[in-house]
C-alpha cells in the first residue's frame, strides 16, 4: 500500500456512451457506470462503490500488513462497507434535504485464531488505513477546467 507524497495521478475518461467511465490508474484501467434505474448501463461499479472498496481493501491490506509483521494465524479477512445518507444528529433543520450526512459503516469479519485483545487491537490498526484516516480528516479539493 502506498502512502508516499508524491502526488496520485489517475486519469477519467467519459463519451458519449451515456455515464460508462474508464478510470486509469497506471497500469489499470477500470469501467464505473450507473445502474439502469439512473440511466446508466450498469456495466461497472458506480463511484461511491469505488470509494467503499477503496477503503475497504485499504482496510484489509493493512490488517494483513500488520498480522504478518505480528505472525498471527489468521487465514481470511472479510470487509463488507455500506454507504447511505443519514440525518444529522445534531441538526436542527434536519427536515432539509441538504441536512444529511453521508455515513460509512465497516464491518470486519476475521477467520483465524485471535484473542478478544488481539481482535481489539486489529480495530484500532483498521483505523491507521491511510485511506480511512483522510475520509476522517479534512480534504481539500480543487478543481479547474480547460477545453480539449
């Protein structure tokens, strides 16, 4: 897993195909679309899943990284992620459309020999994931735009 400095470059590439993208990562290309109910071709995975396995296998290199180093018996890791928009727990216009959150929920599941200690201790190196610790902390984007 790479957490260098030196800037990721991906490359997206939309037609007129409706929404089906080709994502490019070095070596890597990828499809992500929509699925039919939004007009899509359901032909690949759409953006927030990407994100979801983001940082899902984020999540489970990391583990491994961690339990190899601890040479710990443990055969598999499972991660299932969920994403849904959910109110604000403290909003007070939580009847506004806008007043939503965007919620992840990670659940590990680990096959192997583990105590309930080393079990915790794998919670709190998922949370060490690059990618979990920048959705955690503050982003900042920028965008531009040129013609072709």
């Amino acid at each position: 897993m790479s957490t260098s400095t030196k800037k990721k470059i991906v490359h997206i590439h939309i037609g007129s195909d409706n929404f089906k993208t080709s994502l490019t990562a070095g070596n890597h290309e990828l499809i992500a679309d929509e699925p039919e109910s939004v007009g899509g071709k359901d032909k690949g995975p759409d953006p927030y899943d990407y994100l979801l396995m983001s940082l899902g296998s984020c999540t489970a290199i990391t583990l491994r990284m961690y339990i190899e180093r601890k040479e710990w018996d443990v055969q598999d890791i499972y991660v299932e992620l969920r994403h849904f928009k959910d109110h604000a727990e403290d909003c007070e216009d939580c009847d506004e459309k806008s007043a939503k959150i965007d919620k992840i929920e990670e659940e590990i599941l680990v096959k192997g020999e583990l105590t309930d200690d080393q079990l915790n201790r794998l919670l709190e190196i998922a949370h060490k994931c690059p990618v979990f610790k920048t959705l955690q902390g503050s982003v900042e984007a920028k965008t531009s735009i040129s013609r072709h």
